[in-house]
C-alpha cells in the first residue's frame, strides 16, 4: 500500500541546476523543506526515506518487517496492525496458562507436571511470553503517540523538544484523527478516469443540447413556412381576409 509518496519533479525546470532556498513559505506561511533528490518542496512532517528513495508524507518510520514506510495513508492501518499482534501474543501467553490450571486441577497434578503434558500449549506459551515485551512495548508507544499527535521520526528526533506542538489537540480529537483518517487518494495514481466521464457526459448535454435547439429552430423554421404558406393561400383565396386567420388555422 501506499504510505503517501509524494512524486517526484522530473520537469525540466525541476532539474535546472542552481542555488534554491532550503526553505519555502508556501501559501499561508507553511514553510517546505526542498528535498534535492525527489526535486521538491515537500510538506511539513514529511521526509525522504533512505530506503525506499522517496518523500513520504506525513512520514512516521520505514517499518523493516513489513518492508515498506509507514505514513499518512497507511498509519491507521499499522496501528491496526500492532495492537492485534500484542493482543495475539496476549492470547498465546494467558491461554495455555489457563489450560495448564484446569489440567492441573483435573487430574490433581501441580503445574510442572501439567506443562510435561501438554507439549504444544507450552512452546505457544514461551512463544507468546517471548512475544508479549517487545510486541506489546510496541503497541503501548504507538497508542502513546496517537494520544499526544507525533509520528515516531518527530519524536525519536525531539522535534518538539523547544517549540510546541501545533498539531496536538486534546487526546479524543488526536485519537480520532489517528483511527479514522480522511480518505486521501494516492498521488502515485493517474489521474481520475471520472474527469473522463463528466467530460463524455458533459458532451452528451452539450450534443443533445445543440440536438435540441436545431429541432426548435427546424420546428421555428417549418412553423413559419407553414404560416407564410397559409398566408399566401390566405391571401390568393380571399385578399381581404385579416391575418389572424392565418395563425388561427395554424
Ligand atoms: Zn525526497
Ligand atoms: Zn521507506
């Protein structure tokens, strides 16, 4: 998935060699940061990954075990993602305890003797109890930094060590802006094929339209002949009739 790369400039002005500021203010007096390889202003709290060779944005870390960065576009879904794991190995730890307890309890043995029995449910033990430290520290840091709005880079950096944070806003507002992200559709992606349809469509208006208005102006056109015919016979049948006449046998 797309975790919110920023593309790359490849125009020919992009590419013009020169001396460029490191910093721009864009509209509202965001200030961007150039990025030399991508050859772009990126977006505050964006930055090129060394391993994937891009700008990403809103960029938290590039995550090594599942082999791709994790940023704006795909942060709920990480979050998703480590605390279903800490809850898997929560399951994996506390549930063969349990069974160890009743078996024990069955059949009048004490612990040891129930862990001897049941092979499987203890190496799923030591493996959840092996898991529960470093999944569940995980899990624990990442709902710390959705409560207090920082991506991991902001604060294994200390970006806001000296000035405030101006993304932080009280912890349900930074939660729900974590869990339930606007739907943003990947710049990597050509552009809408809907602008294609509007446009067909927005033609076939304009056809049927035109279509239309050359049928009024055929009916207005045969109207008239029709009338100009009625008023020449009109006037070759009896020449003093008024013209109303005409127009009422129309
Ligand atoms: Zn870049
Ligand atoms: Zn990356």
């Amino acid at each position: 998935m797309d975790p919110g790369v920023i593309p790359r400039d490849n125009s020919e002005a992009a590419n013009k060699k020169g001396k460029r500021d490191f910093v721009k203010e864009m509209q509202g007096g965001v200030k961007f940061k150039w990025c030399r390889t991508c050859r772009i202003y990126r977006p505050p709290r964006s930055k090129h990954c060394p391993v994937c060779d891009n700008c990403v944005d809103k960029f938290d870390h590039h995550c090594p075990w599942i082999g791709n960065c994790i940023g704006r576009r795909n942060y709920v879904h990480f979050q998703c993602f480590i605390h279903s794991a800490f809850l898997l190995v929560l399951a994996g730890f506390v549930l063969p305890y349990v069974q160890f307890t009743l078996y024990a309890h069955k059949h009048g043995e004490n612990l040891i003797h129930a862990m001897g029995d049941n092979g499987g449910c203890l190496l799923t033990c030591i493996i959840g109890f092996l898991g529960l430290l470093p999944v569940g520290g995980l899990s624990v840091y990442h709902a710390y930094l959705a409560m207090v709005n920082r991506t991991t880079n902001e604060d294994v950096n200390d970006v806001f060590k000296r000035i405030e944070n101006p993304y932080e806003q009280d912890t349900v507002a930074n939660c729900t802006q974590i869990l339930w992200p606007k739907p943003r559709r990947s710049k990597l992606l050509m552009p809408k094929p809907v602008q294609k349809e509007t446009a067909v469509v927005s033609a076939g208006i304009t056809a049927s339209a035109e279509g239309e208005s050359k049928k009024k102006k055929r009916a207005k056109k045969v109207e008239t002949v029709e009338l100009q015919v009625n008023e020449t016979a009109g006037e070759e049948s009896s020449p003093g009739t008024p013209q109303s006449n005409g127009k009422n046998s129309v």
